[in-house]
C-alpha cells in the first residue's frame, strides 16, 4: 500500500508490489482510503510468481487444508499484498470462520511457529524455501499452496522512459538466463515463470 502512495505522490519513481496491491488501488478498496488515479502507476511485466504453501512444523499432523479447521494460522501484515490475496483465498475455501488468524512478519510468523503459538504459517515459496533449506528436519510445506500471486514493478506512469530500461534490463536477463541462475542459486528452483 505505501508504495503505491509514493508513486502517487512522485516521492519515488518506482516499487515493488503485488499485483492484487495494484488492483485495490485502482478501486480504492482493502486499505486504499480512495481510489488512485491510474496516471500514477504503470505496471511493467511482472517478474517472477509467488506460490502461497502452508508451512508447518514437520510432526504438525497438518496434511491439508481441511485440517486447519481450529486451527492457528499466522498470515503476513495486514495490508500487505500477500495477506489480501490469502484471506480471498481463506474465504474461498470457507476457512474464514473456523481459523484464528495472526498476522506477523516474516521472521516473527516463523519464530511464533517454532514456539507453538501458531500452528500454521503461510507465507511466500521464496521465503519458504529459504527457511525450509536452513532447516530442513524443523518446516515442511505441504504441496499444494493457497494460491499464487504475480510479483511486478510498479511505475509512475508518466515515467516511461525509466520503466523501459528497467523492462529491457529484466528482459535481458530472463533471455540470457541470468535470472534463472540466480534463482537456483538462492531458491534451489527457477521461480521466474515470466
């Protein structure tokens, strides 16, 4: 959300941001006070998609979805892209009323796992799998997700010129394989799919 408010002010000339962030702007919706004028923002392509796994503790007993109900789940900040798209998600699968939810940071949502004060966390693959290598015999993420949510650049619209360097830039490296590497290196996969 406060990115999207410095674009709109031009104290930035460009930020990261989820795609549902985008959208709740445009519409004035979720934590968006008013709608924002589509003149401030211009996304470029987005560059890699997160999944959303449930993480758990390995001796959870947690196998699926159906097995949240009662359950602690911790999500990420309110307001932020990711909480958004999971609470749509929640919702969906009907979650919403049969889960107590706590939102927290990354690093806390991990902390309050491993202490038991929530019994499932979900959270973006990138993270995820950072954790998950780190501590291999500790988390497990069951194989399906929540979903998933397109990561992009967000631009001041009228900056066409800067956004045009910084999409041929990513471009290059998503044709000459830069961005794969980089992402086996650090995620032990290519999350790139764009």
């Amino acid at each position: 959300t406060e990115i999207i408010y410095l674009l709109e002010t031009g104290d930035i000339q460009a930020g990261y941001s989820g795609t549902i962030d985008l959208i709740n702007a445009l519409n004035g919706a979720s934590s968006f006070d008013h709608a924002v004028d589509p003149s401030h923002m211009l996304q470029c392509f987005g560059f890699v998609t997160w999944d959303l796994p449930l993480v758990v503790l390995d001796n959870s007993g947690i196998e699926s979805y159906e097995d949240l109900a009662g359950k602690r789940v911790g999500l990420s900040p309110v307001g932020s892209s990711t909480a958004e798209v999971l609470m749509l998600v929640l919702e969906a699968y009907g979650l919403t009323d049969s889960v107590t939810i706590e939102n927290f940071t990354w690093n806390e949502g991990y902390t309050a796992l491993k202490d038991g004060r929530i019994d499932a966390m979900v959270v973006d693959a990138v993270l995820a799998r950072y954790y998950m290598v780190k501590h291999p015999d500790k988390y497990v993420a069951l194989e399906e997700n929540l979903g998933d949510e397109v990561v992009a650049v967000a631009f001041r619209k009228d900056d066409k010129e800067y956004s045009e360097k910084i999409n041929k830039a990513l471009d290059e490296m998503k044709k000459d394989g830069t961005m794969k590497k980089i992402s086996e290196q650090w995620m032990g996969v290519d999350i790139t799919k764009y």
